[in-house]
C-alpha cells in the first residue's frame, strides 16, 4: 500500500474515532439522547471525509512545496 493511501486512512482513523469521542463527552455533560447505533454512521462518514480530504490535500500541498 502506497504511503500517501496509508497516511490518509490513518487520518480518517483519528477524525472517526475524535468524532467518537466528542459526542459521548456532549452525553456525559448534557442531556441530549442520542445512542451509538446513531453516530456509528455519522462516524462513518467523518471517516470518509477526512480520509479524502486528507489524500487529496497532501497531494496538493507536496507540489505546493516543490514549486
């Protein structure tokens, strides 16, 4: 596996897994009901969008600096 592809997963990881994080914080501090069957997908597309954003920018930005 090419290391640009390895390196976006890894991001889109971290984006899923903070998203994760952030909304069982927002559970434990307020009092809005909303279970994990429910952000499982929304983490899912977190993790979709910050893999692309994460290969798509990382290209872009490594002919950014070679110009």
């Amino acid at each position: 596996m090419e290391d640009r592809t390895k390196s976006s997963l890894l991001w889109g990881i971290a984006g899923g897994f903070l998203f994760l994080v952030l909304a069982q914080t927002v559970r434990l501090v307020s009092e809005m009901a909303f279970g994990l069957p429910k952000l499982i997908p929304v983490a899912g597309g977190v993790f979709v969008a910050t893999a692309g954003l994460a290969y798509f920018l990382e290209d872009r930005l490594a002919r950014k600096r070679q110009v």
